[in-house]
C-alpha cells in the first residue's frame, strides 16, 4: 500500500530558523482516525505538547490510519514510516501485538526512544522495551464498568466489540464481564464487523436485534464513543429505554449529553489528553536533555462520569481536553 493511501500525517509543529535550539526531538505519534471524537482528543494533548517541543527546535508529527480495517498491519506500517522519515522518538499503542511487536523492535534495534500509550499496558513496555507505558489499563476499565453496571442491579449484560482481534477491545470486554461477574451477574460479548465501529447506524441495528432476541439483558457496555450513540438508539428503538442501562468506554460532548438526559448511565473516563500531553512530554525531555520518569506506568484511568460530576467534565469538554 503506497504511503499516500495509508496515512493521514499531519505535522502538528513546524519550526523555521528561529527556534530556541539547532537540533531538537522529532517526535512521531501514532493515533487514532482523524475524525474518531476520542482520538481527537489524543491529538489535543500532543499538540499542546508540541508548543513546548516547538520553542526546544523540535516537531511533533502524528499518524493515522485511514480506517481500521486492518488496524494491526496499518498502524505497524505507520511505526515503520516513522522510522524511515528520520524519528529520534515515536509513540504508539500496542492495539494488534503479533501484527504491531516487530515494528516496534525496529524501533528499539534503530536505537530509538519511544513510549507505549493508550493499549497494552507496562506489560506491552517491559516486552518491547519501551521507557514507558502512559494510558489505562484496558482490563481494569472494563471491570469498572461491569462492577458500576452490576452493582446497580443490572446483572445481565453484554458488552459491544466492534473491533474483534484489538487488544484493547478485548481486554475491555472481558473486564466488564468479570466486574459484572463479581456483583453477581453475568455477560457475554457481540462481536461487529470492524467497518461498524464509527457507524452510529450500523451499531444502533446490531443492539436493537441482539437485545430483542435476548430480552433479559439490561446492561450493555460500549468500547468507542460513537457506537455509545448507536447504543443509545438501538436500546429505544427496541422499546427498552427504561430497563436497559448503558455504560461505555470514553466520551465526548454527545455522550455528556447523553449521562446529563439520562439516556447513558456512566462512561469510563480513561483522559485521553494527558496520554497524548504527557507520552510527547516525556519524550521530549529525554531526547533534549535525557530526563526520564522513574514510574514508568503512568496511568490517566479509569474514572467514573456519571450524573454525579457531569457538570465538571462538561466544562472540560468544552475546552478540548475531556
């Protein structure tokens, strides 16, 4: 697949002539589709990052697949163009570790610095030998949503993949089971084809047949923002808005909207901004001055959003950053 194709690059800081220093850290940062709300929210923190690698001499360049069709062998491709287009450090996360691990060995074997974020946790950082892993552990953010769910009297749930074979995805979903699980309940998973993730439609039809077959389940758990908007229609298009609760991973200013009406009861907050913010960060400082930071899991979540601090993070929202 020709270069043109597979990526949307967008530099994020260009410096001229003037900057504080001759040389500084040209770091690459490997995300989420441009128009995916939660990844946008990514790039907020590593563009505001980049104003402090921009006065250093640096630039901050970010990578995106065009769909997630193929998500591990896109994004392995895009550490590898990273790679080729001069990095001296690159971020990325671990979504498809068989499709994603060699790419990021050449990364180390290169001799470059780089950071594991938002998928595959310290255990993805000790494997690869990365500095260090910036993000939520997948797992323990489905558990916080299952145990939110069941401990409500919601004991019957399924959680929505839209993206089979993701890490991530997966780890999300067999948490929610166990925190389900460990309030007394149970759950299973319905998997999508990985075209309905970010097709509201798609999604709202799959929940709505799933839950007229399977009229006992009133807890459904999503794992991207978009398709806890699809969930939120398929649940009322199955006439079941007044018994079947809804919690999902991340969220934007619909999905405020959705927890402040009482469509949604809870998101999981795993803070996106500061996974972009502080992986460019930290990076940054050791390329200019060989800083590090001893904790080498950062973790931004998981956090609860739900009607007892919407408020607040709707403020957040409104600026960018939540």
């Amino acid at each position: 697949m020709k270069l043109t194709k597979l990526l949307a690059a967008t530099a994020i800081v260009t410096l001229g002539a003037g900057a504080a220093y001759a040389e500084g850290a040209k770091i690459f940062v490997v995300g989420g589709k441009a128009d995916d709300p939660f990844w946008s929210i990514v790039k907020r923190g590593a563009e505001d990052a980049a104003k402090v690698v921009e006065a250093q001499g640096g630039s901050v360049t970010w990578l995106a697949p065009q769909n997630y069709d193929n998500l591990g062998v896109d994004a392995a491709e895009l550490i590898r163009q990273a790679i080729d287009q001069g990095a001296t450090a690159v971020v990325a996360p671990d979504w498809v570790p068989e499709a994603m691990d060699p790419a990021f060995l050449a990364v180390k074997e290169a001799g470059i610095p780089f950071v594991v974020y938002n998928a595959g946790g310290i255990e993805a950082a000790d494997r690869l030998g990365a500095m260090n892993y910036v993000g939520a552990v997948d797992y323990k953010a489905g558990v916080a949503g299952g145990e939110y769910l069941g401990k409500a009297g919601n004991t019957n749930g399924v959680c929505i993949n839209s993206l089979p074979g993701a890490a991530n995805i997966e780890d999300y979903c067999a948490g929610f089971a166990e925190g389900i699980t460990a309030a007394g309940g149970k759950a299973e998973t319905l998997p999508l084809p990985a075209t309905a993730q970010g097709n509201v439609t798609a999604v709202a039809e799959a929940i709505r047949a799933y839950l007229l077959q399977h009229p006992d389940v009133t807890a459904v758990f999503t794992t991207a923002n978009l398709d806890a908007v699809g969930a939120v229609q398929g649940i009322a298009q199955a006439g079941m808005a007044d018994k079947v609760k809804l919690c999902g991973i991340n969220f934007d200013e619909a999905i405020l909207t959705q927890i402040e009406a009482g469509a949604q009861a809870c998101a999981i907050d795993q803070q996106g901004y500061q996974q972009g913010f502080y992986a460019v960060s930290i990076l940054n400082g050791y390329v200019n001055y060989g800083l590090s930071i001893p904790t080498r899991e950062i973790l931004t979540g998981p956090g609860i959003v739900d009607a007892t601090n919407i408020a607040s993070t709707m403020a957040g929202a409104k600026q960018g950053t939540r």
